[in-house]
C-alpha cells in the first residue's frame, strides 16, 4: 500500500480525477511576495498551498485549504488523501453528527499515517547516511544525497476542512487557517462568526495541552514559533513528529507534542441560512493582519467578499478580485512607509475559498468599479414647473485605496457603508426626492447609472486601481428638459 501511495504521488494521477467540483464555490489564490526597496515583488518559492472543493453522493460536500510550507509536497498529499478518505463511501445521509465527527477524526489520523509512510525509505536512508557520514564528514556525494533527503522529506501542512451534509456544517482544523461563516438577515446586516481558533503559540488552550506534556509553555509563548512554524498542530513535518526530543522548546516533551489532530466544530444547520463560507489560508490572513492589524480584520475580509459578490459574475471572479485586493492593499501599505509598513515586507501564499448558502450573485451588467465605496452625492434640481425644491442623489463609487489613513484602517467593516445584500445597491440609485411634496420624476433606477459603456469604461491603472467616477448624464438630461431654451442661450450645460 505504502508503495502504491509512493507511486501515485510520483505521478500525475489523483485518487479524485473522478469526483465532481462543486460548482456553488470558488477559489482565489496569489503566490508569496518579497518586496524590494523600489516597492516591486518577486516570488521567493513557488506556490505551497493547496485547496479542495468537491461534491459527493447523498448531499455531501467537502471543501478544504491547506496552508504548505517547506515545499508542497504535504499539502498536495492532504488534499488528495482526505478526499478519498471522506468521499468514497465513507459518508452517508444516515450518519450521525458523531459518527461524522468520528469519520473526520479518523481520516486525518490515515492522512498523517500515509504520508509518513510514503517517506519511509527516505527517512530510513537519510538516517543510514547520517551515521555513515560522521566518520567521513569530507564526503561530498554523500552530502549532497543527504541534501536531496531532506527536501525530499521535509514540509509540512496546516489544513481547515468543511464538510456538509444534511444540510448541516462541520469544521476541521488543524493548525492556523481559518473558517468563518457570515450569515445575512433580513434588514441586509451581515452577522461574521469565526469558527474555532488558530492552534497556534499564543492559543491558551494549546499551550495547556503543551504543558502537560512537560513543555515549558511560557518558553515557546515567548518563541512565538516552533521549528519555524507558529503552529502547534500540523500534518507531515518529521522534525516536529518524530525528532522533537531534538529540538530545544520540546525536548522535555514527554510524548509527540505537536498533533495532526483535527479540532471539529459542529454540526451547525445551514436551515435557511443566506451568507457565505470562507475557508482561508494562513498567509491571506496574516497579509491583510500585517496591512490593517488584527482587530477588525474578519470583519474586513467579510465586507470584502460582500462588495464582489455584488458585483462579479461567478464565484471564481469574486474570490479571486478579494486576494487580489488582499495583496495591493498589502503592498500599498508597505510602499505608503506609514507606521505599518515594517510588517508588509513580504507576504505568504494566500489562498481564500468561497462557498455560497442562498447567497444571490451580480447579474453581470452592472458593474462599477473594482472594489469601490459608495458614497451618496446630492445634486440640487429645480423643476421649472414647480417651485419646490427636488434633489437628484446619485451614487459616487470611490476606490478602496481611500480606506487608508496614516497606516490603519478607518472605513473598511459593513457599518461604514459597504453594500451589503438587501442593501442598496451601487449600480441603481437615480432618485429624486422633494422637500415638500413627491416629485413626478422619480426613478427607482434600473441600474443605467452604472452601466460599463464598453471602452468608455473606466480602467485599472498599473496598480489595479479606477479612479472616482459618476456619469451626471441623467441629470444633464432631466436638468436639459426643462431649461432647454436658457440652455441653447448659455451654450449648455454638462460636459460638450
């Protein structure tokens, strides 16, 4: 078995070529960045991360990001291994919310098992050359075998799984993704609930674990990582499974003190839940943490995804334009030079998955800008065949380059005025409102304000930003019909 394991990673070929994608989600992904002093980028390693979004039989679902590093070999395994450890046959309508929990529990553990066993020759002959190489330490092919060893066998993978069925959710986490589930109400608010924590240095509950194993605790709080790593569980990584007596933070451990055991929250009905799910890596996390700090960072990233999901086409459109945003925010930070700046040197590969409940997509015609805020312009209107005073409130979409003051983030959650849905939308607000009775030229706006007029169409920028725009042509025309004689007099008015 562990041969043929070995084989089909060495090949091309997946245990899951045959599974349906699910096609109710989307995934968005950029590669790790360095950033030079002149403010441009280059990748450090190629992209670690892996995703998995697929659809089985009976009303099951399972979705998964998975945060590589030291290579993608770990992450690659995972995605695949767990798949078909889940979505062939194991899982059923009849299942239980423990017998679901126990299935997820225990593919992790033949996961963690089967990659180490596709290892096992390697490890065996790296530690074989080791011994040999100390008595003839001038050895050079040995050690150069010894160097290809250890990338081969190196690397690990943290991992955040979903998995519906019954219409009900369940998270699997190990290590430090994320899952956060944003559920819409009626009035249009959006309500953010972060699944689960990061097993990460800083977890409370993980550094106990950690303690009462004999590791000092307060040692690696203060580390802040372990093996390079800010996890505390993780799957593969050999230093940390079977050499951590090696390694100063764990060697008074008494036992394996870093676990690829998943930590499982649910089940929570998706019973007439509207709203999304987002699966998201470490390093799309940490980029918009590092650009705009930690506090309000879920929040952000919700309102995000609201404001594409108003205006993209497809899922793969919508999750792909917020890491986008993630990563030029990123870096306009770090070439601001304001305060936060020193912590956007760089950035992880950032992967964000998107799985919509009930949640309704842009229509496609009505597009403004990529990204904007909306902000309400009143425009004064005087109608010749009244004396009462009419405004027009057009709607002015302004770049998301403007919710950055001084290093923080000052308008970037849903209260502040992203769209959200049920909310009104960007693309239809011609209105006109009178001050003492109701205009008769009022529009419920069909969304022509906003409409791309083809190469008119305002276009990115080398960074990917639009300028402020709004088109004043329906003013100009309700304005232009009732002056059209002091307008051919004055040479008109609005744009020649």
């Amino acid at each position: 078995m562990a041969a043929q394991r070995r084989n089909l990673m060495q090949s091309h070929q997946s245990w899951t070529d045959d599974l349906p994608l699910c096609q109710m989600c989307g995934v968005g992904t950029a590669p790790n960045c360095v950033y030079g002093p002149d403010g441009k980028g280059t990748q450090s390693h190629t992209n670690e991360d892996g995703h998995l979004r697929f659809r089985g039989e009976d009303g099951c679902f399972l979705y998964g990001v998975f945060n590589g590093y030291d290579g993608s070999r770990v992450a690659s395994f995972a995605s695949q291994c767990l798949t078909a450890e889940l979505l062939l046959g194991q899982l059923n309508s009849s299942h239980t919310d423990n017998d679901v929990r126990r299935i997820l529990t225990q593919a992790f553990d033949v996961v963690e098992k089967s990659y180490f066993e596709t290892i096992d020759d390697a490890l065996a002959e790296k530690a074989h050359l080791s011994n040999y190489l100390l008595p003839h330490n001038e050895n050079q092919k040995v050690q150069e075998r010894l160097k290809e060893l250890e990338q081969e066998v190196s690397g690990g993978a943290t991992a955040v799984v979903a998995l519906i069925l019954n219409n009900k959710l369940f998270i699997a986490n190990v290590g430090t993704n994320r899952a956060l589930l944003c559920k819409s109400s009626s009035d249009g608010q959006n309500q953010v609930l972060q699944i689960g924590r990061p097993h990460s240095t800083d977890n409370d509950d993980e550094l106990q674990r950690l303690a009462a194993l004999g590791v000092d605790s307060a040692r690696v709080r203060q580390a802040g990582q372990i093996a390079g790593q800010s996890s505390t569980r993780r799957l593969g990584d050999y230093r940390v499974k079977f050499n951590y007596n090696e390694i100063d933070l764990l060697s008074a451990a008494k036992t394996k003190p870093v676990i690829a055991e998943p930590e499982i929250h649910g089940s929570q009905s998706l019973d007439s839940v509207t709203g999304f799910l987002l699966l998201m890596s470490e390093g799309l996390i940490n980029a918009l943490e590092s650009a705009h700090g930690p506090e309000q960072a879920n929040q952000e990233i919700v309102a995000m995804v609201a404001a594409e999901l108003a205006q993209q086409t497809s899922l793969e459109a919508a999750a792909q334009s917020v890491v986008d945003r993630v990563k030029r925010l990123h870096h306009d930070v770090y070439v601001s030079g304001r305060q936060r700046a020193t912590y956007c040197s760089r950035h992880e590969d950032m992967t964000l998955l998107i799985r919509t409940l009930n949640y309704p997509l842009a229509d496609g015609a009505l597009t403004p800008t990529q990204g904007g805020r909306i902000y309400p312009v009143s425009v004064p209107y005087s109608n010749s065949q009244s004396t009462s005073k009419t405004s027009v409130t057009l709607s002015l979409v302004m770049p998301s380059q403007s919710t950055l003051t001084n290093g923080t983030n000052t308008a970037s959650t849903l209260e502040e005025g992203t769209p959200t849905p049920g909310s009104q939308s960007p693309t239809a607000t011609l209105q006109s409102t009178n001050t003492q009775t109701q205009s008769s030229s009022s529009s419920s706006g069909d969304g022509s304000l906003f409409r791309q007029r083809g190469s008119q169409a305002a276009q990115p920028d080398e960074t990917g930003r639009v300028p402020p725009y709004v088109d004043f042509s329906q003013f100009y025309l309700l304005w232009g019909s009732d002056h059209s004689d002091s307008q051919s007099t004055q040479g008109g008015l609005g744009p020649q």
